[in-house]
C-alpha cells in the first residue's frame, strides 16, 4: 500500500512517500529557499566562451547561470535566451541550464525543442512497443514526447489530453517570453502539492497531512484521493515513526544492519562515498564478512541516492574483495537495485582500484 505522508511548518513543506510502510521517496521544499530546478527563464547572455561553446546566463539572482551546448550556436553579450535549469548552485558554481526545455505530465513529458520519443525503461515488451507507436502518432510536428511509467495501460484520450494540457503550459511559456524582457522567470515548478499529484498519485494512494490549507488543496486537485487530516497531539513524522530516518538524510555517517558504515562525502564535482566494517565482525570467514557488509551498504547507498536525490558522479569505496566472484555478485546486485530507482542510474564498472562508478539523473521535479 502506498501513503504518502505531508508536513507543513512555517514555510517549509516535507512529503514523505511510504510504500508498504518503507520510506521510498521524501521531498522538501522551502519558501526561503527554492529549488531552481526546472524553471524556465528568459536569460540574458552575460559573456559567451568559444572555445568552451559556453555561455554565462543573468537570470535575475546572485549568480549566473552556466550553459553550455554540443552545437556550434554562438552567442552574444546581451542576446536573450530561453533556457531551463536542469542542475541547482553548488558550492562555489552556479546552476547550470539547458536549451532542451522538457515539460513533465501525469503521462508524458513533452519536449517543445527535441525531435525525440521515448519510452520509460520500466515498460517492456508488447506494452513498450504500442506506447511508443502512440506518442509517435500524437507528438506534434518537431517536438518530442518521453512516455512515463503511469501511462503504462492508458488509451490514446488519456495521452492526448495530458498533451494538451502541456501545450497549453509551453504557449504561455512562449507568450511571456516574447512579452518581458530579460531577466525573467517563465515558469516555476516548485509547487509540492502539484508535483506529489502529478509524480506520485495512484489510485490506491493514501495521503495524511497536517495542516488544514495543504489538506484542502489536496482535496481540491485529487478530489477521488483518500486523503485524511492528521489533529493528533504527537509530530506527523513521528507518529508513522520516520523521525530517525529523515534525520539519517543529513548525516555524514551511516550505520549498516550488522555494524558497519558508510560515510558520504559530497563535493563540486562529485559524492564519494566510503564503506568500511566498523564493529561489523562476521561470523563466518574473512572473505564472507566483506562481502557482507558490501552488500549491506550497496543498498543502503543506492537508498540513500534515491532518498537525497544525489545526481552526477557517485564513487563508492566499498572495502577490498579479493575473490573475483564476490566481486560479480556485489556488481550484479547494485545493478539489480539500481533498475528500482525512478530516476536513470547507471552502475557503470569497478576500476581496477575497486572503486564503482555510478552515475544517477537526479530529479527534474
């Protein structure tokens, strides 16, 4: 059964989404500090670096935007631009921004730039097959459609009016950007609500909030959804138990099952990530106890990726095997796992230092 869990205090908003009481996805969005992620701008070149086919964008905040393109368009110092920020500010850079606007639906995403259709990986066979024939035939002319995981089952009228509904959305898009002048927001995704009906409703789902405004809007975009007013005197949180484990997401260091830890280390560039096996002994030989542990912290990580929403490059240290076919299990299994993540995560090889590279699209919305 699926639950999903909302916390409004102040002017943050949590959402967390249990499946079969397991914490499976958490959100968080703030009024003091939104995410950028997926905003569409009408920017304003700053500089543009030929040699880099890159480009620094003002889009009205502290810091620029970095935008870089394969093609060989060059731009000019003062050109506006419409662009959609795909990566959030990091440290010392800015967000960085794509030409390649993508429009998520219930069902589809629509694609207003790329001549592109696809289909989710988690729709297979002759299922795949006739999806994909049918964003073929509705896609408009030089655009493009993704299809999602929901639309797996659906007709052509479900698919044409989630179509239509995100055309409407990119023509007023369109509409304010040939109106305002730079710099300028188009167009933000960061409402919550909308984005739990739109990415995570079912016809199943069970939704418990805490606060009378957020529950009325619930009630008003998901009329048919079973959706329930928590007025117990105890946290929300803490009354399905999940304090501890929101908690965990912003801890450095975490405990495996049976003693070991892993320890997240996120920077510029990358997150790194260490395994070692603490008090984690084994009862068994040496060997065995390493792979173990491994096993142990490969789902934890792969978790915790999703929980975080960590993206980019992810290097796991996970600690030294010495036998070649625990190795291939502990590989064969974070592929395993990783096929269970939403977002496109790719386990892509051990290198000869033993060190595992995962690369993980985090998400748009």
């Amino acid at each position: 059964m699926k639950k999903i869990i909302v916390s409004h205090k102040g002017n943050e908003t949590c959402a967390a989404v249990l499946i079969d009481n397991e914490l499976e996805t958490f959100y968080n969005s703030s009024v003091d500090n939104p995410r950028l992620v997926g905003n569409i701008y009408k920017g304003r070149v700053q500089n543009f670096l030929p040699g880099m086919r890159a480009s620094f964008i003002d889009i009205g905040r502290d810091k620029n935007v970095f935008l870089q393109t394969n093609s060989p368009q060059k731009f000019s110092a003062g050109q506006s631009v419409l662009i959609q920020i795909e990566k959030d500010a990091s440290g010392l850079k800015g967000a960085r921004a794509t030409l390649n606007v993508s429009l998520p639906g219930r069902t589809l995403i629509f694609l207003p730039t790329l001549n592109y259709v696809g289909v989710s990986n988690k729709i297979q066979g002759n299922e795949r097959e006739r999806l994909h024939a049918l964003a073929k035939k509705i896609r408009p002319k030089g655009a493009g459609l993704i299809v999602r995981t929901a639309a797996e089952g659906c007709d052509e009228n479900i698919l044409l009016k989630d179509l239509n509904e995100l055309q409407k959305i990119w023509e007023k898009i369109s509409e304010r950007y040939s109106k305002r002048k730079p710099p300028a927001l188009l167009y933000s995704d960061n409402d919550l609500i909308e984005k739990i009906i739109r990415d995570e409703f079912t016809a199943d789902v069970e939704i418990v909030v805490d606060n009378l405004k957020i529950y009325r809007r619930f009630t008003e975009l998901a009329p048919d959804a079973k959706i329930i007013l928590h007025e117990d005197s105890a946290q929300i949180f803490e009354s399905f138990d999940l304090t501890k484990e929101i908690s965990n997401l912003n801890k450095r260091e975490l405990t495996l099952p049976g003693g070991g830890q892993i320890v997240f280390d996120k920077t510029e560039a990358l997150t790194a990530v260490d395994v070692n096996t603490g008090k984690f002994i084994g009862r068994t030989d040496f060997d065995e106890t390493i792979l173990k542990t491994n096993l142990e912290a490969a789902e934890l990580i792969l978790k915790q990726l999703k929980l975080r929403d960590i993206g980019g490059i992810i290097i796991v240290d996970f600690i030294d095997m010495e036998i070649d076919a625990h190795k291939k299990i502990l590989m064969n299994f974070l592929r395993e796992k990783a096929q269970l993540d939403r977002n496109k995560t790719k386990i892509v090889d051990m290198t000869p230092l033993g060190l595992v590279e995962i690369t993980r699209h985090s998400s748009r919305r």
